[in-house]
C-alpha cells in the first residue's frame, strides 16, 4: 500500500543515491507541486539545492513577496528574480492568446538560463512534474504547465542541457498533497487553487498593460479574499477573474461612466480536463460585486461565467 510516509523516505534515499555532492537548479513558482518538489530535494541535499522564483509581473497581489516570504521561512534556499518589466516589455502590443503564451514562455527561458548561468557547476535541473502533466505533454493541446513544453522557442537553453529529476511524475495531485503534509508544508500553501504559469496575462483579455494588471489583481484580491472569508475556497478547485476588452455605460451619481467589464469564473473539476461553474451564493455574488464596483477604479459592471468544460475552457484565452 502507498503511503506518504514511505514515498519520502523511498524518494530522498533515491535523489541521495542519484545526485551525491552534485547541485541542482529548480524553477519554483509559489504552487503546490514545484513547492512539494523542493522541499524533497531540500531534504536529500540541502543547501545543493538552489530554488529560482520569478516575478513575471503576471502573478496575483502582492503574491512575489509573499511567496518569497514563505519558502524563505521553510529554509529553502531561493532566489527571487523581479523580471516584471522585461516580461511587460514583451508583451507589448501582443493581443493574440498563443503569441502571448509563447512570449512569456521564451521570457521565461531567457530569465531562467541567465540565472542558470551564475550558478556553477550545477548538473541537475528539478522540475514538479507530476503525472497528468506526463500524460498530457503527449497530447497535443493539453496546457504547458512545464518548461518542456517551450523548448524548442530557438537553439536549447544551456540549463536543458541539464539532467532532468522529476521525483513527483508518478504522482497525482491528491498525493502530491499528502507528501507535502507528510513533509509539514502549510496545509494553506498545499490547498491553494491552480494557477497558469503566463498568470494573469490569459485573463486580460487582449494586450497587456501595467494598469490592467494592476485593476485585475484587485479584483481578483477582492474575489479570492471574499470566497476565504465565506469559507467557500477549499469547496472550489480553481477560481478567478477575468478583464474584458470591453467598456460597458454605467451611472454614478448624475455622471454616465464608461468602464471596464470582469467576469468572474469559479469551477469544480478533479483534474482540469472537465469542469463545472459553481453554484455559489447569491448573497456571496451581490457582496462581491458591489465590493468590486466600489472599490476598484475604473470597474463598473461584474459577471458570472456560467459556462461548463466542455465546451468552454476553464480559461478564457
Ligand atoms: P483550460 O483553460 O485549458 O485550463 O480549461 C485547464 C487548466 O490548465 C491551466 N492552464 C494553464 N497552465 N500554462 C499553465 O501552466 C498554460 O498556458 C495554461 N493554460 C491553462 C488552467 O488554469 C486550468 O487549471
């Protein structure tokens, strides 16, 4: 029988056994599964283990520093890397959802293999890939949750050159959960909700800029903080917001204004693959929205996607 227990005193003899005194390079990104990866490889080699987290200028409020805040708290060694505006700078002007997509993955490379480069020595790349993820790097269409999946943006990045260690890909979520919780990760770091590696950039929908990222990571604060305290976030496998490209009429006072539209988009799923929107609360939405709309500038009419996977994707770009 499986247990957690086993797995790690199994996997850290195993990554003892396979790196010795070598280091190693892992890309964190404040998720549950690169976060369950490290600490792993942090049990078996310590500080060898050499963890980078990059700030795309794409994640939810305030979430770099306190992620950052956290794995420094757990005794990882890790690098934050702001790369907010080289990201920005990249994406200016792009409004298509693939070109998008492969810009901040190229990004990301070139970020990655900088960064790789003032290391020396290293021999190890670690990845969190887990075992839906192996299966859906076979199928064509399925979501690039890796780095892999971007390797062939130009010639190949030195750290790929790197041997690859995956101690999670055998692994579904659910286990990699109980492994962190055997390993006494914070049941609120392992609980968090999925989030796309390009973040917020395929919920804006359209170009990117500073202010939109901006307006979108309040309300999605609004949002996320609202199902917490409504105790509705663990009952939800993945929530979040989305920026429109449209202006709606409103009225404020005697002024007609002319702003901005979210949707918001709440969903039950197991895997990703299908999912449902959630019945939340009526009285949840009415509070939400009205937070939303008086709080943040520039937002003057919110929506409920009530769209199921399939047809629809949990994402709207
Ligand atoms: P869709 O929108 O395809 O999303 O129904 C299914 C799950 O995959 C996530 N997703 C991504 N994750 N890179 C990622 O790392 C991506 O480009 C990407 N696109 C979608 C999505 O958030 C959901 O959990």
């Amino acid at each position: 029988e499986w247990t957690p227990g086993a797995f790690v005193d199994m996997t850290v003899a195993e990554l003892k056994e396979k790196i010795g005194d070598d280091k190693v390079v892992l890309g964190l990104s404040g998720g549950v599964d690169s976060t369950v990866a490290a600490v792993l490889l942090h049990k078996a080699i310590g500080k060898n283990l050499y963890c980078i987290f990059v700030n795309n200028g794409l994640l939810r409020k305030n979430e770099f520093d306190s992620v950052l805040d956290q794995y420094k708290d757990m005794g990882l060694n890790v690098k934050g890397v702001d790369s907010s505006s080289r990201f920005m700078d990249a994406l200016a002007g792009k409004s298509d959802p693939e070109e998008k997509r492969k810009t901040i993955g190229g990004v990301f490379i070139e970020v990655f293999d900088d960064e790789a480069h003032l290391l020396e020595d290293v021999k190890f790349l670690a990845q969190g890939t887990i075992y839906p993820d192996v299966i859906e790097s076979i199928s064509v269409n399925g979501p690039s949750a890796t780095i892999k999946s971007h390797h062939n943006v130009g010639g190949l990045p030195d750290f790929m050159k790197l041997k690859v260690v995956e101690p999670l890909r055998m692994l579904f979520k659910d286990e990699v959960r109980r492994v962190g919780a055997e390993m006494g990760i914070d049941p609120e770091l392992l609980g968090r909700h999925p989030f796309p590696g390009p973040g917020l950039a395929i919920r804006i929908l359209g170009d990117i800029t500073p202010e939109k990222v901006r307006v979108l990571q309040e309300v999605d604060h609004i949002f996320i903080q609202g199902l917490k305290d409504w105790m509705l976030y663990d009952k939800v496998w993945q929530a979040g917001a989305i920026l429109l490209p449209i202006n709606s009429v409103g009225v404020m006072g005697d002024e007609r204004t002319y702003e901005k539209v979210v949707a918001l988009r709440a969903v039950e799923s197991t895997d990703g693959m299908t999912a449902d929107w959630v019945n939340l609360p009526y009285d949840f939405l009415q509070k939400i929205s009205n937070s939303i709309i008086n709080r943040v500038k520039g937002v003057n009419r919110v929506v409920y996607d009530i769209s199921s996977k399939p047809p629809a994707t949990i994402e709207w770009e």
